[in-house]
C-alpha cells in the first residue's frame, strides 16, 4: 500500500518547476525627525533623531569633526570642517571635496552634482553618486569666507547599493535636512 501511495506522490509531481525569484529583505524605515546638534561647535546643525554623534577617530586633532553614525542601518555620515583664514584657502577645499569625489569615478555609473544655496544663505554643493561606490552622497556647505564644512555618507557593509537603496533614499532626506539646517558662527564684528 505505501508503495502504491509513493507511485503516486511521484507521478503527481512535475518536473516543470520554477526557481523563485530573488528576495530582499524588507526595511521598515522610521519617520524623519531631527534634532538640534549640542554647542561647542562652530557650527549648528540639525541631525536625525536615529543617529548618533560620536568623535571623528579618523583624526583627533580635528575637533570639529564628528560622525553621525545610524547603526540601525550600518551607515555613518562622516562631516569634517576646516575654518577658511590666510592659512586654509576656499579654493583648495573646494577643490579637495571636488577631487575626494571624481575618486569614485572608477566605479560610479554616474555622478550628478548641483549647487545650492540654502536658507541661512550659504552656499552647498551636493554630488549623488550612482554604481557600487562606498559612498553614495557627497556634499559641502561654505560661506566661502570663514567656514566650510563637507559630508560624506558611507556603509559599513557589503550588501550591493540596490538593495541598500531604500536606506540610501532614507539619509539623503536626512541629509538635505542637514544642509538646510547648517549655520555658522559669526565672527565677533559680524554677529546678528
């Protein structure tokens, strides 16, 4: 009897089977909330409640320079700044955030660059990146006087960007954010 009941499990099999296609893994993104970055920094900010600010280790020296990492996500937004004066010219930073860029190049399918001006009356350069490239978004936000402050956005992970889309999507919202949010700290003969 269990061998007439095998006979017919395996002729109402077929051999005409589909593989699955392939899945990703579902991401639940929270909703965009900021805070107001903590005093001591010749700039202000406002960052994503779902990060957290912690010392740049990169350099110690460069106080000023701080990660907002979102381990939630395994991403980091690296932000570094430099006060312009006779010592640190605007044209070699800009021109170092641009070639910190066109280094990817290599592997980018493309990188589309514009330039802001952002509410508190700076000015903002942003590059989106396209391809697997460590970093997706670029940006800097300068007076071109006294203060440039530049951004990077990185994942500690080897998932392909496709998959990590949604996330991407998620930080550059916070980002723009950011971006609109910076101000600087006015010289003493400058103060509003």
């Amino acid at each position: 009897m269990s061998l007439v009941l095998l006979a017919v499990g395996l002729y109402s099999c077929e051999s005409n089977w589909l593989p699955r296609p392939p899945g990703y893994n579902r991401i639940d993104l929270p909703k965009h909330s900021y805070q107001k970055l903590e005093q001591g920094y010749p700039y202000q900010l406002d960052f994503s409640t779902y990060s957290r600010v912690e010392a740049d280790s990169f350099n110690l020296n460069e106080k000023e320079w701080i990660n907002l990492n979102y381990p939630d996500f395994g991403a980091k937004v690296h932000l570094t700044y430099k006060k312009i004066d006779q010592n640190t010219d605007f044209k070699i930073l800009s021109n170092d955030a641009f070639n910190l860029t066109a280094k990817h190049q290599i592997k980018a399918y493309g990188i589309e660059e514009a330039i802001l001006l952002t509410p508190n009356g700076y000015s903002a350069v942003v590059a989106e990146l396209t391809g697997e490239v460590p970093t997706q978004f670029q940006f800097f936000v300068t007076d071109s006087t006294s203060h440039f402050l530049r951004g990077a956005v990185y994942f500690n992970t080897a998932l392909k960007n496709d998959s990590l889309a949604p996330i991407i999507e998620f930080i550059k919202i916070d980002m723009a954010h950011l971006i609109n949010s910076v101000n600087f700290e006015k010289k003493e003969g400058n103060k509003k």
